[in-house]
C-alpha cells in the first residue's frame, strides 16, 4: 500500500494573519480600555487615580506573561502555548465586559494582561519561522498592520461607545470578546513551526556532545557577549520608544480632555482622520521590509515621531499640537517604534531563545510603561509639560539606539556560526537590511 501523500506546506500567509491577531488583540485593549475606563468613571465610582492603578496593571501583566510566555514558547513550542494564552484573554476580556464593581476590572486586567503578554512574542516566533526566507520582514511587517486594525476598529467603535456609557465600554470589551473566540478556532488549525522543531530535534541530537556546555538553547546566553548586546539594545529601543506610544495609547482619551476642555467624541473623529495615513504608512514599510531601503523609511519615520513629540513641548497642549501628535506618530509608527523593533527580534536572535528574547525585551518595556502610567495622570493635571518633554526625551533616546547602535549588531546566522555547540539550524536569514537598519 503506498504512502499517503505528505501534507502540503500551510500557506505562510494565513499564518501570519492568524498568529499575528495577538497584535491586533493587544491594540484593541490598550485602546478599548484607554476609552472604557473614562466611561466606567461615573458609573463604578473610578477616581483619576484608579484609572491609572488599572491601566497600569494591565501593562504590568503584560511585561509577566511577555517574560513566561516567550520561555514556554522556546521550550515546549509555539502552537500549544498561542491555544493556552488565548483561552485566559477571553476569559479576562469577559471579566472586563461583565465588570459591576472595580474589583471586576483589576481582575480582568490581571488576566488579559497576562494573556496577551504571554502570547504576543510566541506569535511573532511562529510567523517568521513558517514564512519564507526571502519574505521575513514582509511578514512581521503584518503584524504592524493587524495591530493598527485593532487600533482603527476600537476607535470606530469608539465613536459610538461613547454615547453609550458604561453600555459603550462593555461594547469594546465585547468587541474583544468575540474576536478572540474566532481566533482561537482559527488557531486550532495551525502546525507546529517547522524551524522550532528542527532547531528542537538537533539540540536534542547533540545535548550529550562536547559542548553542551555553552550553546544557543540556555538562558544563561542572554548575558554573554555578543547576544547580551542584542538583548541590551532592542530592549531599550523598544522600552524607551513605548513610553511615549503608551502613553498616547493608554491616556490619548485622558489628556485630551482634561488638557483641551474637548470631547472623547471629538478625538475619536481625529483618530478616525488619521487611520489612512497609518494604513498607508505600514503598506509602505511591508515593501520595504526586506530591502536595504527601509534605512530611509526608519528614518524618516523616527522623524516624524519626533516632531509630533516635539510640539506640545513648543507649544503646550492645545487641540492643535495634540492632534499634530496623533497623526505623526501614527505615520511614524509605520517605519520605526514598535514595528521595527518586532523585525530586528526576528533577524538578530536565533530560533531557540527567540521568544525568550522578545519576552525579555517586551517585560522591560511595559514594566517601565506600567511604572510611568501609575504617575502620568497626577502628571499631566499638575505639570504637563513635564510630561511631554520626557516623552519627546525618551523617543530621542530611542532613535539613537536605533540609528547607531542596533545597526552594528550581528544578525541571527552571524550567532549562530560563532556560537559553540549551537543547535540552531535554521536561523533567519537576515540579508542587508539587518546590517543597515
């Protein structure tokens, strides 16, 4: 009787779109609960400070669950820890939907904190190692896009959540509720990474040679030269370029109106004016991502970022420079931030410590940006210009690190040949683009 047939390889775009939805998920509660908790204020009795202590606790989480759920992924594989994490979000997305008292919603920020931290590093894994070599950057890219729709989506429902009141914040939780459901099924039908289980199956192999000693599969490789470089710079990068992005993600509502005396209504139609231009922005960088031009597009991007930062300081908080921030950070967004910092973990660490190095990397981050989020309502009340020059000041400190010392860091297949006794065999390729941002 012959064999039957091998299954035909999955198609690397599905992948990515369905690995990549934690993006998406991710956004979509930053956002829902920037505008939920400014809508639950009346009705749960929450002061400015409990809006803080939540969104705080929610980015906290993250940081936990980014740092076990990036290790679990190296260790036991990406598919089995994507079902998992995915399960605890609906039910911490359901807490926050459901909330009848404060409790509810530190409950379900604990949860879904947890969740989406856990399983966002694990998704970016999956997606660069089932995509093609020549495709990586493309492909991470996309996530970018997935995490922009979930901006976009919570905004649009935004727009008519809040009208509702409390009725409009149980609506984006909602919202959240029933993607995550169609997500999961989707998952259940995705194959274990290739390249994890080949990388795997080799440590195996060669787990009783010579040089098990020192090799590419243990934690301790994270702080030894050249890898510990890595970790260092994309860690910052990222750390200190989402100061600034969480704060207008976790407080745009917040600042807004306590700073301009406007609406939520009337942010929520400037964020709806600017999804084209972030749309186009990250359209742009997908062609770009694997080619030795993106250098420019980074820069210009950072640029961008830059001057939206700038202007409040200039200027102070009018609805002008607010606005001006909104839309040039969105467009910056696009080329440098988030977005690149998810591509250079895919092309500077090998297969086996790559989730455990964007957990690490993404724990530093929103562990900085829960501890600056407990402080940034008191701040922008009582000295806002403080708070907008240390935002400008972190995405300056940023674009240095991203501008002159990433670049000079050694891609993945780079560590992999001069490490000893390695068990990654299939790094990701990361031609000029790595070399040259």
């Amino acid at each position: 009787m012959p064999a039957p047939p091998p299954a035909p390889p999955p198609n690397p775009w599905r992948t990515a779109v369905v690995a990549g939805m934690a993006s998406y998920l991710d956004a979509g509660a930053i956002v829902s609960t920037a505008t939920a908790m400014v809508l639950y204020q009346p009705h749960l009795g929450l002061d400015d400070a409990s809006i803080g202590r939540i969104s705080a606790l929610l980015t906290f989480c993250f940081a936990v669950g980014a740092l076990a759920g990036g290790r679990l992924g190296d260790r036991f594989g990406r598919r089995r820890v994507l079902t998992v994490t995915l399960l605890l979000y609906l039910l911490g997305t359901l807490l926050l939907a459901g909330a009848q008292a404060p409790a509810m919603l530190y409950a379900g920020a604990i949860v879904a904190g947890l969740s989406i931290g856990a399983d966002l590093p694990v998704s970016l894994a999956l997606i660069a190692e089932e995509a093609p070599p020549q495709h990586k950057g493309r492909m991470i890219a996309l996530s970018g896009l997935l995490w922009a729709a979930g901006i976009i989506t919570a905004t649009l429902l935004a727009t008519v959540a809040t009208q509702l009141g409390q009725t409009g914040a149980r609506l984006l939780y909602g919202h959240l509720v029933l993607v995550a459901a169609i997500v999961l099924a989707l998952r259940t039908t995705l194959r274990e990474s290739a390249e994890w289980t080949a990388a795997r199956e080799q440590k195996d192999l060669t787990a009783s040679g010579p040089t098990e000693e020192i090799r590419l599969g243990t934690l301790r490789q994270l702080c030894t030269r050249p890898l510990a470089a890595t970790v260092l710079a994309t860690g910052l990068y990222y750390a200190l370029w989402n100061l600034g992005a969480n704060t207008n993600g976790q407080f745009g509502d917040f600042l807004w109106v306590k700073l301009t005396d406007q609406t939520v209504q009337s942010l929520t139609i400037l964020k709806a004016a600017a999804i084209p231009f972030a749309i186009a922005a990250l359209l742009i960088f997908m062609r770009v991502a694997d080619r030795p031009a993106r250098r420019r597009w980074f820069i210009a991007g950072t640029l961008l970022a830059l001057t939206g930062y700038a202007l409040p300081v200039l200027a102070g908080p009018t609805p002008f420079t607010l606005a001006a921030l909104l839309l040039l950070t969105a467009l910056g967004a696009g080329f440098s931030g988030e977005t690149m910092y998810k591509v250079w973990s895919q092309e500077l660490v090998p297969t086996l410590l790559r989730g455990t190095v964007q957990g690490v990397t993404m724990a530093l981050a929103r562990m900085l940006a829960a501890a600056f989020a407990v402080i940034t309502p008191s701040l922008a009340t009582g000295n806002s210009t403080m708070l907008f020059s240390l935002n400008l000041t972190f995405a300056l400190a940023a674009a240095l690190i991203g501008l002159f010392w990433i670049p000079r860091l050694p891609t993945a297949a780079a560590l992999t040949r001069t490490e000893p006794g390695t068990t990654d065999t299939q790094p990701s390729p990361s031609p000029a683009p790595a070399a040259g941002i």
